[in-house]
C-alpha cells in the first residue's frame, strides 16, 4: 500500500512523465527520417527512441497505479518491471544480431545493463510490496526508481535528438591526444 506522505510524489511523477512522453513524441516526429533511415547506426537511434520510451511509461504506469487506493504499485511494479525486462533483451538481441560493436553501442549495452538492474529492483520491490502490502521501504524504493527512469529517459531522449555531451572521459582522451580547442566532436558516434 502507498503511503499518504508519498502520494503526492506520484501525483508529481505522473504528470511528469506524461508531459515527457509528449514531448519524446515530438523529438521522435522531428527525428522520423534518421530513424526511418535503413544506414549504419539506425537501430541505435532506435534503441534509444525505444529505451526513453519504455523509461517514461514506466513511470508513468506506476505512478499512475500507486495513486489508486488499495494494493496496485506491487502488481503494477511486476508487470512493467517485466515488459522493461523484455524491451532490454529485444533491444540486447538486435545489438548482437546486427553485429555492432563500435563504441557507442557498447555504451547503448551498458545502459540497457543498467535498465536491467532498474528493472530487475523493480521487480524484486514489486513482489515484496505484493506479499507484504505494509513495507513502506519498498515503495520508497520504487519511487527512487521512477526517479531514475526520468533520468534514463531524460538521458535516451538527448542523445536521440543529438543534444551536446561533455563527458569527462572524452575531454581528457582529446586533451591527451592534442586535439586544439573546437574539434572535439560533440557526440561519440560523430567521426574523429
């Protein structure tokens, strides 16, 4: 069961993440050709389409369940843990299947490792609240882990667009390398 001091958390989230799943929607319409495209690196524009999607809807579904009274955030948790389960092994098996192995896609590996974990939280959550309809703990937990699946989203849906990274592994690669000030692609799968 939700308690009352975290119903207004939900409320939040859900409003949150529906207005981000429209805004995905936009970001995918304007990114309609790339991702219809049939070249190199399409199915991870795709992926990450896929992944922000799968991210916010599960925020969404259960933050919109844990606002109906009784004891619906522990199935609800289940079941979305397990669909996100199944998006991350489709989306693991087309990396193989395509045979891409260039960096940017094992950094789209390690984030789908990463949703894994989530979900897999998630679902050992899910079935604790189901079993024990009192534990606070893992409902909290599950809000922490809507939390994270903004950020995820949040994260697929920039580099779906092609929003400017900095990361700090790259900064320091092109200083070492004496790349001047400027010409350091912005992207990692931008040509060096």
């Amino acid at each position: 069961m939700v308690p009352e001091s975290i119903h207004d958390y939900f409320l939040a989230t859900a409003s949150v993440a529906g207005a981000l799943i429209g805004l995905l929607f936009v970001a995918i319409s304007v990114s309609a050709d790339r991702l219809a495209e049939a070249r190199e690196g399409t199915q991870v524009h795709r992926i990450r389409a896929s992944a922000a999607l799968t991210a916010f809807i599960n925020a969404l579904l259960v933050s919109l369940l844990a606002l109906i009274p009784g004891h619906k955030i522990g199935p609800t948790s289940v079941a979305v843990a397990i669909v996100g389960l199944l998006f991350v092994v489709a989306a693991l098996l087309s990396l193989i299947r395509l045979r891409q192995t260039r960096v940017r896609t094992l950094r789209e590996a390690a984030f789908l490792v990463g949703l894994v974990v989530t979900f897999v939280i998630q679902l050992i959550q899910g079935i604790d609240i189901s079993l024990h309809p009192a534990d606070s703990g893992a409902v909290n937990t599950i809000a922490i882990l809507v939390a994270l699946s903004f950020l995820a989203g949040i994260d697929r849906a920039w580099e779906l667009v092609g929003g400017p990274s900095f990361g700090i592994s790259r900064e320091l690669v092109a200083l070492l390398r004496g790349h001047p000030r400027g010409t350091t692609p912005d992207r990692e799968d931008s040509p060096t």
